[in-house]
C-alpha cells in the first residue's frame, strides 16, 4: 500500500483496514504549493480555515465545508490567519481496486456541507480518543459510512438540470462577459427573475452572482498559470480597473498574488 504524504503537522494517524486516518494541524498564513496526493481523500476542517485551489476551480474551506480530492489532483492551499486543524480520510490504492463499485468514486474534486456529518465527526473525532482494543474497527466502519454519505449527499446536489436552466449555465459558460442581470437571463427563457434566482439556486446550490464571481476566478487562475501572457493584459481582459486592482482581488480570492500563483504552479510542473 502507498500512503500520501501530507504536509501539515501530523498529530495523529491510524491505518484501519484500507484507510488511512490521520490528524494535521497547519501554521497561520501557511501557503503549501501546487502538489498531488497518491490516493483520493476527504479533508474535515475542523478548526480554521483555508483556501484549496485547482487549476480552474478553487473552495474556501470553513467548518461547513468538506473537500474530497481525487488522486493525483494538482491543488495548492493558503491557509489563513487562524491556521488549521484537519481530519484526512485518505482511500488507500488497493481500495480503488478491489472493493469498491467502478465508478463511485468521483474523478473531479467537489465540496459538501459539513453540517449534515456533524454526528458522525464527533464519532470519529470520540473513537481517536478513546483508542482501545475495538477502536481500530469502529473506525473502520465510521469512515466507510462517513465516505458512503459523502459520495450519496454529491450524486443527490448534482441533479438533472432542467433544458431552460441548463440553456441559461451553457449561455453564461460560452460568454466572456460576466455583468448579466437576472432580468436579461429570465428574458432568454421567457420566465421571471424571482423564479430563475431560485430555480438556479436550487439545482446549482449558489446564486448566479456567486456562480459568475467563481468562474471568473477559474478562468483568471487558468490564465495566470500560463506563462504566456502579462498580468496587465489578463486584468484588462477581465474588467479590472488597473493591475493593482487585480493583484488584490486575486490575493483575495486563491490567498495568492498573481506572481505566486504562477511561480508555484511552474514550479510543481
């Protein structure tokens, strides 16, 4: 078996079964740069607060939030000034092969509400403590119930789209302009504002605001990690009002600069 290795300090680790459990605590404003883990993993924030980013895709992670991050997925984190504690449950590879459905483990890395696991953490979190002759196999089980949720609770938030919301998601997605209105949109398919802001937010699980503010961090984080183009040209592409103006939105929103992010990312290639 191949464990991976994470960067935080670990405080505690157990291998039951084919998982590995394991405890890390990380510094305040930590950056850990573009890197993969061997096996696929769920990361439970437990105290603090940090920001995972992917190529074209980042989350911030808070306590109501949970990560699962496939294998081999290339990501960076910036922890913030509060640092963090994390619970990992990381799939060991034989799992993959062995016992598991084809195809139930997702190829994309996602985020899931925390609040519903807030019981089966605190088993978790209770059986680590207590470490007697049956903790190994409680845990076992506590984490193989704790990924099935996991995986159920992402295949029930990625529901059908209905064809008029799905035409709405595939207009924005073809679209370099980001300063739609709700009335313009619901004009498109012929229904009011009040029921397209609700109906998007029902199937896409955020507003269209916050869905158009993501992927335009995605696109820009895409653009920076070329090497190809100034950081002058990608912030007059995308609407800001100067390069400074830029810097400090993207600092803001992936806990890196423009020339960090680039840097790190080259530098894990």
């Amino acid at each position: 078996m191949h464990y991976s290795s994470f960067h935080g300090k670990i405080i505690y680790e157990q291998i039951t079964g084919e998982f590995r459990i394991s405890e890390t605590h990380y510094t305040s404003n930590q950056t850990i740069g573009f890197h993969t883990h061997e096996n696929p993993s769920i990361i439970i924030l437990l105290e603090g607060s940090f920001t995972e980013n992917y190529l074209n895709k980042s989350f911030e992670n808070s306590q109501t939030n949970i990560i699962y991050r496939p294998a081999l997925e290339k990501h960076s984190n910036q922890f913030h000034s509060a640092g963090a504690k994390c619970l990992n449950l990381e799939l060991l590879s034989d799992l993959q092969k062995t016992n598991y459905q084809p195809g139930l483990l997702a190829n994309q890395p996602f985020a899931v509400k925390g609040s519903s696991f807030s019981s089966i953490i605190a088993k978790i979190k209770n059986e680590i403590k207590i470490n007697d002759t049956f903790s190994r196999l409680i845990l076992e089980g506590l984490t193989i119930e704790m990924i099935a949720q996991i995986l159920r609770s992402n295949s029930k938030n990625n529901k059908a789209i209905p064809e008029r919301l799905k035409y709405i998601v595939d207009y924005i997605n073809s679209s370099k302009d980001f300063g739609f209105s709700y009335t313009h949109l619901a004009a498109l398919i012929d229904i009011h504002p009040v029921y397209l802001h609700k109906s998007f937010k029902k199937y896409l699980h955020c507003t269209i605001g916050e869905y158009l503010r993501q992927r335009k961090i995605n696109a820009v984080c895409k653009e920076v990690s070329g090497a190809n183009r100034s950081f002058g040209e990608i912030a007059f592409e995308y609407g800001f009002s100067d390069q400074s103006h830029f810097n400090k939105l993207f600092k803001k929103y992936t806990g890196f600069t423009p020339s960090q992010y680039r840097f790190l990312y080259k530098k894990s290639s």
